[in-house]
C-alpha cells in the first residue's frame, strides 16, 4: 500500500511538474509576443503599435501598449490631429481543460483624445472585456462600449452600450454587438432607432474579405421611418478580383404620404482589379487630402485607375423589389465597363467601352395615380403592360434604345469621355 502511496504522490508530483512547467513557458510565450506587437504591425500602414510597459511573472503579466493610427483625419480644424488608444490587459497562462490563457483588457484614449472620449462616454474605460485563448490559437472575449451620452447647445447624442462578443485568429474575425437604442438630434437632424445588431464575419480582416451586417428593429426621422431594415454587405476576392454585394431588405418604409413595404434591393461592384485598387487606397491613405495630392501621387493614382479601368468590371443594381399602395415595383440595371483590347494607353471611349441595360416594371397603380400615368405614357417614358407600366434601356456602341425608340449618341458622349480621359491621363 505504502508503495502505491507513493507511486501516487510522485505521479502526481510529475504531472504539477509538467503542468506548471507548460505554464511557465507559455506565460513566458505569450510574453515575448506581446513585447513583439511593434515589429509584427510594422507592415500595416493603417495601425501602429508600441509597447508601452510589459511586466512578466511565472503565470501571468500586466501591461499596456499604445495604438496609433498614422492616417487618422481630424473630423474638424478644432479636433485632435492624432488618433492614439491606451490598451491595459492582464494575462493568466496557468493551463486548464478549457484554456490555454485568460485575459482581461481594457482600452482609453491617449492625453490628446482622452478629454474628447470622456466628453462622449463618461470617465470609464471606454471599451473592456474579458476573454480567453483556445489551445488552437483562437481568441475569443467578451466586448462592452461604454453608454454614449453627449448634449450641447446644438447636439444631443445617445446610444445605449454595445455588448457583444468577438473571436479572431491570425486572420479571421468574427464580432457581434448589440444595442438598444440610438438617439441623435440636432437643428436639422432627428434620429431615433431601436434594436441595433451588428454582426461582423471576416475571414480575411486585412483585406476586409466576408461580410459585415447591421440590423435595426425599426427606427424614425422627421419625415420618415421604417420597420425590419436589414443592411448586409459581402466583400469576396476570386482571380485576383473583388467582388462588393451590398444588400438591404427594410420590412415597412413610410417617407411622407408615400409607404413601402418588404422593400429588397441589392446594389453590386463586380471583377475589380485587387492590384489597382489596392494602389488607389494607399495612395488616398497617404495623402488623407485627395486635394492635397502630390504631382507624383497625381501620376501613380492616375495610372493605377487607367489599369483598372483597362481591366473592366461591372456595377449595377441587379435587383429592387417593393410593395407599393395598390401595385409592386421591381427593376433591375447593369452597367459594364469591357476590358481594353489596346494599349493601356489608348484613350477611353464610351461608345467603345461601356455596355448598360435597366428596367423598372410598375404592377397596377404602383404608386402613380391615372394622370401620372397617362403622362407617362404619353411622353414615351414607359410602355403599358398587361401588369402595369414599364421602362427599359439599352445601351452599346454609342446607341441607346429606350423603350423600343433607338437614338445615337456618340456625339453627346464626348463630354463624359473628356472628363474619364482627364482623370485617366493628366
């Protein structure tokens, strides 16, 4: 018995030993990673990083590093010039089951933003959390934005705290916040929404690549409101080209004396050149002023948008549907830019290089009354239906065809080609 006893005891004593002794390294890791967040995001324009103060023991530290944002732009001449955020976090590395590490954090303004973020939110941390890391490296916490309250002579402004969850890896992000209420007023705005989601799902946060949602239960201005809006934007990346899908769908839309219901639109930027606009950002980033653009900036964003128009791509509404009082609405419009078959010098030509088509269909009175229609009719601006109205175009080679009448219009064309081939090639 004293045998096994003390097979036990040393057994045991092994699998602490073991255990403490992954904790200290991971403590000790986990330590030399956050003393490297610097060189890590050097290569990120948008952010940069400095460790401010890192203190280590066996299982666990404390610190805080400085984010700042060179790109920043000042909202107003009075506005700070910089933007910086005061990170404080504490770390426990000591292993469990379910963790490799707990974390609790918290975020403030730098001595130039702090006055304005205590101004909005109160003397709190303005955004805290608490979270843990998984044994494959995903990250996972807790999120709460501070209540914003703000009230001037001019403004008032409120939004209830945000509180949700985050988790991300080297790459991906996923984020989910909720909030009651949004409240904003001023002389000329009235802003009032209630129920307020925003769901982030990133699989590639550096390029922005997935998709972002908002939702907001209903929601009302000084003319206007609306019930069930859903906002969701997807951002993919194929063959070295993006694709943007915007998309709305808004349950009931009441604007004065005209009323919408289950209203579903989708707006969509196709086959965009990655390298170009990558270019164009950057060059925008770095300048913060497109009027205060060098003349060697003037040449490399000229040049980049020339290859991107060289390229092609396409834009367009590929789909509005709405519910009108006493009839429907639904259309569609295409516009496409072809790729060029010339030199990348070679001026652009409208006649030669943009494609479009659209329609509008109006199901029974679809919210015109009998004289609206008729004037319609009359002017040549749709044409009747078995259903209703509808009005169709067609453009290409120069040529658009409206309704069924074709007209040439190279020559009203030029103007728009001078002011593409201006931006083209200064």
């Amino acid at each position: 018995m004293k045998k096994i006893i003390s097979f036990s005891v040393a057994f045991l004593s092994i699998l602490v030993a073991v255990w403490l002794g992954a904790s200290f390294y991971s403590a000790r890791t986990t330590g030399n990673y956050m003393t490297s967040l610097p060189d890590l995001y050097k290569q990120h324009d948008y952010m940069h990083i400095k460790t401010i103060d890192h203190q280590q023991s066996a299982f666990s530290s404390t610190g805080q590093f400085e984010i700042r944002f060179p790109n920043f732009i000042p909202a107003s001449d009075k506005a700070p010039t910089a933007l910086g955020l005061i990170v404080q976090y504490k770390i426990s590395n000591l292993l469990l089951p379910n963790s490799a590490g707990r974390f609790e954090w918290k975020i403030m303004g730098d001595d130039a933003i702090d006055p304005v973020l205590k101004q909005l939110f109160g003397q709190g941390p303005t955004v805290h959390g608490k979270g843990q890391l998984s044994y494959g490296g995903q990250r996972q916490s807790s999120i709460e934005l501070s209540e914003l309250l703000f009230k001037d002579a001019q403004t008032a402004l409120q939004l209830t705290p945000l509180v949700g969850q985050a988790s991300w890896d080297n790459a991906t992000l996923k984020l989910q916040l909720k909030s009651d209420h949004f409240n904003a007023r001023s002389e000329s705005v009235v802003t009032d929404w209630r129920g307020i989601s925003i769901d982030l799902n990133l699989s590639n946060r550096f390029l922005g690549l997935g998709t972002y949602a908002v939702n907001i239960d209903k929601g009302t201005g000084q003319s206007s409101s609306f019930e069930g809006m859903k906002l969701k934007k997807t951002t993919t990346l194929a063959n070295n080209r993006f694709n943007l899908i915007i998309s709305q769908t808004i349950k009931q839309y009441t604007y004065e004396k005209i009323k919408f219901s289950d209203v579903d639109q989708e707006f969509a930027l196709r086959e965009m050149d990655k390298d170009s606009l990558m270019s164009i950002s950057a060059i925008l980033r770095d300048a913060k002023d497109v009027n205060k653009l060098t003349a060697d900036e003037r040449v490399k964003l000229a040049q980049s948008l020339r290859e991107l128009f060289n390229k092609g791509f396409s834009l367009g509404v590929p789909r509005l549907v709405a519910t009108l009082d006493g009839g429907g609405l639904s259309g569609d419009l295409n516009i496409e830019v072809l790729k060029s078959e010339g030199s990348s010098e070679t001026l652009f030509s409208s006649s030669q290089r943009l494609r479009a088509s659209g329609q509008v269909n109006l199901n029974g009175k679809g919210g015109l009354d009998n004289a609206q229609r008729t004037t319609a009719l009359m002017l040549g601006l749709a044409v009747k239906t078995p259903e209703g109205l509808k009005t169709s175009f067609e453009f290409a080679n120069g040529a658009i065809t409206a309704n069924g009448k074709t007209f040439d219009v190279k020559d009203n064309l030029k103007f728009l080609d001078n002011i593409i081939n201006a931006a083209l090639n200064p």
